[in-house]
C-alpha cells in the first residue's frame, strides 16, 4: 500500500521495527543518525537503504522537522556508505520516495542507493 506521506509516524512500520533490532538486517554502516542495510529485494546488483535513526515518516517529514545535526548527519552516512563501498567512480543512484506517486510503502524514510551497473533511464517509460 502506498503511503500517505503526511499521515503521521507510526512506530510500527517496518523499519522502526529494524532499528529497534525487533527484525534482522544486513547491516552494511551504522553511526548516532543512520543505518544502512541492504534491501530484501534487491532491484540492482548492490541495492541499499540508508535510513535515518530518527522518527520521520518521509523526505518531505524530514525536510520540514528535523534538526541541523540529524540533516548534516544523514546526509553525510549516505555519501559515506556509497563512498566507502567503492562506487564514487563508477557512479551510483539515490532515490527517497515520498508519497502515493512515487509508490513509497515503508512510512520511515529511506534514501534507496543503487549501484554496481550501468543503472539505464531514470525512470521507466
Ligand atoms: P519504497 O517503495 O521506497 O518505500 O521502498 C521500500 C523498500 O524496502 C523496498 O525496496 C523493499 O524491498 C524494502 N524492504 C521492505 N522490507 C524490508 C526489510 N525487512 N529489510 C530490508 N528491506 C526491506
């Protein structure tokens, strides 16, 4: 089910159930603002989620209400986790869906990279 990205943050979903270490991960990096763990299905040859530890429901959630460290943070383990897995020179993909267009399921944020191939268009047509 897509999400309504403006409902608000339920402590249920599937992520916030990972970072309590209810449910395993293939944790990949972990710091004081994120985790990172690779998809259960995966849609590339390296395919991994780069959540923050934080409560926010979306990009849009985040954008709006976290404070100036949470952002510095994530955004910084992001580019870490692509960094340090060696794909800076090959190139690598982000991609955060927010809302019922983008097909966003998992109300938590999630910054999608993708790598490992030539990933083709941007978006199917
Ligand atoms: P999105 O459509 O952007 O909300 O993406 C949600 C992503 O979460 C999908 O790529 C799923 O494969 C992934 N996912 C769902 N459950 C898990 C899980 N338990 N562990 C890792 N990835 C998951």
């Amino acid at each position: 089910m897509p999400v309504d990205a403006t409902l608000p943050y339920d402590d249920q979903n599937i992520f916030a159930k990972i970072l309590r270490g209810e449910i395993p991960n293939k944790t990949v990096y972990e710091d004081d603002f994120a985790l990172a763990f690779h998809d259960i299905n995966p849609q590339a040859p390296t395919h991994i989620l780069v959540i923050p530890k934080g409560a926010y429901v979306s990009w849009d959630d985040f954008s709006s209400n976290a404070g100036e460290a949470e952002i510095a943070g994530f955004v910084r383990a992001v580019g870490k986790v692509a960094r340090e897995a060696g794909y800076v020179e090959p190139g690598y993909r982000l991609l955060a869906n927010t809302g019922p267009d983008s097909h966003q399921e998992v109300p938590h944020l999630h910054v999608h990279i993708f790598a490992g191939e030539p990933l083709g268009p941007m978006l199917a047509r």
